[in-house]
C-alpha cells in the first residue's frame, strides 16, 4: 500500500534517520528493510481493519512536531472497503 510506505518514508525523514540507520536499528540488512517497503504491509492493514471494526482507530502520533497521523482513515479512504 503506498500510503504506508509514505508514512514510513516521511517518519524516516522527520526523524533525520536514513535507511541505514532504521536497518541497523532493526538489525536487519539494508536491502531487507528495502524489502520491506516495497512489502504489501497485508499483516499491518489487517491490524488495522480489525481494530476499526472493534471501534477503535490506530494513530502515529508525534506531540513534538504536533504530528498526528490517523493509519485507520488512511487504509478506510474508499468506504465500500469498510464492509
């Protein structure tokens, strides 16, 4: 889903973090974290989907930078996805 990879992309970039950095952090090579984005993020949406249908909504929140992203209106932008 390209709306998650760019969430990571602008997490990453606020952050002043490269992706050798994140990598190295998760302790994984670079081209598995490359991997990784390029992923279907299938296990992420179904978190997603299901906390909206128990009624709740998933945030990346950053009070530092008064960033506050809503992940559940991101992966809900199309409603007939929501049945």
């Amino acid at each position: 889903m390209e709306e998650i990879r760019f969430i990571i992309q602008m997490l990453q970039q606020s952050a002043g973090k490269t992706s050798s950095d994140i990598a190295k952090h998760l302790k994984i090579t670079g081209s598995a974290y490359t991997q990784y984005l390029n992923g279907s993020f299938a296990a992420l949406i179904r978190f997603i989907k299901i906390a909206k249908f128990c009624g709740y909504s998933i945030h990346i929140v950053n009070e530092e930078k008064s960033i506050n992203i809503d992940l559940t209106n991101l992966i809900y932008k199309d409603k007939n996805d929501c049945e």
